[in-house]
C-alpha cells in the first residue's frame, strides 16, 4: 500500500514539473501555458541544430550566415488518447508595460525601427495532426536576410492547440466562452554575426490617456537597437510646468525589452481627474546595458481632460447635478399644479359670472 502512495506522489511530482515549463532567455521567462481541464497531454521539444550558440539554453539562440537557408526542427508528442491538431505560427518579439513577450502579437503594431519581422524569415508547417500516442518533427525553414546586419533578430515559435470546430460551437451555444488550449511558445533568435550591439533608448510621445477606463499619463519609450535591455528601473515624474510640486510619479523595477521595440510607461492618476494645462514630465531609466535621462513638455487641452474625466471609473462623481435636477423637476411639478388649480379656479369664476348675468337677464325679462 505504501509503495502505491510513493508511486502516487511520484507521478503527481513528475506532472508538476512538467507543468511549470519555464525556458530563460537573459532572465526573461517564456513559460507553456497548459489547458486546467485536461490535463498534460501533449509536449514540444526543440531538436537542436549544430549551430546552436548554447547548447544548455532549451530556445533557440542561431547564428546563420547571410542569405543562408536553414532548416529548424520541433518535436511534438501527443499523450492523449485522441489525434490533436497543432497550430504552428512565427511572431516577432515585442515589448508590452517592461514584459518580453515571444507570442503573437495583439496589442500593437511593430516597431517602426525593426529591420526584419520573424514571421517574413521564417515559414510553418501550419496545422499539422499528431496521432494519439505518437510524435510529429514540425519543420521550420528559415531564410535569412542577404544583408548583413548587426545584433539579433527576436521571436517565438507558438505551438497551440486547435479544438475542434463542432466542439467550439456546441460551447458557443450553451453560452460557454472559455475553451482550455495548451499553448508552448519557444524563443527563436537569429544574427549573422558576435558582433556586441548596445540598446540605445528614446522618449516619444508624452500624452494624457486611458487604461482599463482610468486616467493615466502615458510616456512611450522606445530601443530602436536590435540589443536587449535587462534588468531595467523607470523612475518617472510629473508636475506643472512653472512649479516645483510632483504631481504624479511612479517607480518600477525588473523591466525588461527586447530588440527594436516599444512601450508605454503609464503613471497613474488614482483616482483623481485630469486638469488642463502644460507639465513637464521627468524620467530616469538605468539598466544593465546603460542609463538614459528624459525631460519633456506636454500639453493636457480642455477637451481632452473632459472627455477622460467623463469615462474614467475611478473617479467619484459628483451627485450635485442629481440634485439639481430633481428640484428642477419637482419645481416644475409644482408650477404645473398651481397653475392648474388657478385655471380651474378661473373656470369656476367666470362659469359663476356667466350664471349671474343670465340669471340677471331672465329677471329683466320676466320685469318687463
């Protein structure tokens, strides 16, 4: 009975550590993301190729020549007790609030510094379908660009699975929106030579805006170096310009970004509404690569703090408005009844006037 329990926990050991999937790339974390229902049932594995820079690294880190076409290999292993279709795509790194991400990318467009998008270098299989119980090699060709360049190219391989349509609308029907996929994403990074390439930052725009339906100041920092940046802190200030007060300013540490890409720093206003006027906004970023000192002036017109203040969820409302409109109504409600008491007491005058004048002329008549 005893060996059966240790056999037990050994399984469930084993399970547990192949759920918490996590490949480093200089410290950024790329995690697989499994289905809470289903359990682990199926595994991807790269089969490294020779010119692999670091053969202990579990991603894909390439050096291959200019205009060199290579082949790139992925095992995947179905351990269930159905066929799975498995969706093979490419996406370009990006940089979204200091997070690498290696996924497809949904919340922006890439960078406009970016040379060459993973996704036109590297072609898929697609959809491929692994057998119940087998292994599928999914092939990648990669054909890299004919100019040399300097730095590295950054992306990920994203391996999901594919549930079946009649599945997704019989969900769809019975209201149920939420469908359990495994979802791998494998680091893929390219150069043609060691050439040391350093990130080198810019601020762009500065503006008021809105996140999550709050008010926030938004400054978008952006590498337009094909370098990482590790290992990052953003200190940021805001106040009037004119005037000494900090008005908004927020710290943030661990940040991280990779080649050639963006993102907006927000500070929040925590609850408090935007005023229109011209501030001057502070930042200070030190990294593992460098530091980098930004001063900039932006302007926060009278439309746009209404319109923000208008849509922002944070912000207590004032119930003066409610007030005054209710007095309004009940004014206007009582203006109504006393004129219609008034009309009906005239109504009744005068239908007492015509009485008596009528009553005066039967009299005159019957005189006469």
């Amino acid at each position: 009975m005893k060996r059966k329990k240790k056999s037990q926990w050994r399984v469930k050991g084993l399970l547990l550590c192949a759920a918490i999937c996590i490949l480093f790339l200089n410290g950024n974390a790329i995690m697989a993301k499994a289905s809470q229902t289903n359990g682990l049932d199926y595994s991807v594995k790269p089969i490294m190729p020779k010119n692999q820079r670091d053969e202990t690294k579990a991603y894909f880190d390439l050096k291959i020549d200019p205009g060199a076409e290579q082949t790139l290999e992925i095992e995947v292993t179905n351990h269930g007790e159905e066929d799975k279709t498995i969706e093979i795509s490419i996406a370009t790194a990006t940089t979204n609030s200091g997070v690498a991400e290696y996924g497809v990318n949904s919340h922006g467009e890439s960078d406009d510094s970016l040379l060459y998008k993973l996704e036109d270098l590297v072609s898929t299989e697609g959809r491929i379908v692994v057998p119940a119980g087998g292994t599928y090699i999914v092939e990648l060709k990669v054909l890299m660009p004919s100019v040399s360049f300097d730095g590295v190219l950054a992306g990920g391989i994203n391996i999901q699975e594919i549930t079946d349509e009649e599945e997704v609308e019989e969900e769809a029907e019975s209201g149920v929106s939420i469908i359990n996929k495994y979802n791998y994403v494998i680091a893929l990074l390219m150069r043609v030579n060691e050439t040391e390439v350093l990130p080198d930052l810019q601020l762009n725009e500065v503006s008021a805006a809105q996140y999550n339906w709050k008010n926030v100041i938004s400054a978008n920092i952006q590498n337009f170096k094909a370098a990482y940046v590790t290992d990052m802190s953003v200190a940021a200030q805001v106040r009037e310009k004119e005037a000494d007060e900090v008005l908004y300013e927020t710290n943030k540490e661990q940040l991280e970004m990779v080649p050639n890409s963006n993102f907006s720093y927000l500070l929040p206003l925590d609850g408090e509404p935007f005023k229109a006027g011209t501030y001057i906004l502070t930042m200070e970023i030190d990294s593992g690569e460098g530091s980098w000192s930004f001063e900039r002036e932006f302007i926060i017109t009278q439309d746009e703090a209404k319109a923000f203040n208008e849509t922002d969820v944070s912000i207590e409302k004032s119930n003066l408005w409610m007030y005054i409109a209710a007095g309004a109504g009940i004014l206007l409600i009582v203006l109504l009844i006393f004129f219609l008491v008034l009309y009906k007491k005239r109504k009744k005058r005068q239908k007492m006037r015509l009485t008596e004048i009528i009553t005066e002329i039967i009299s005159r008549i019957k005189g006469n």
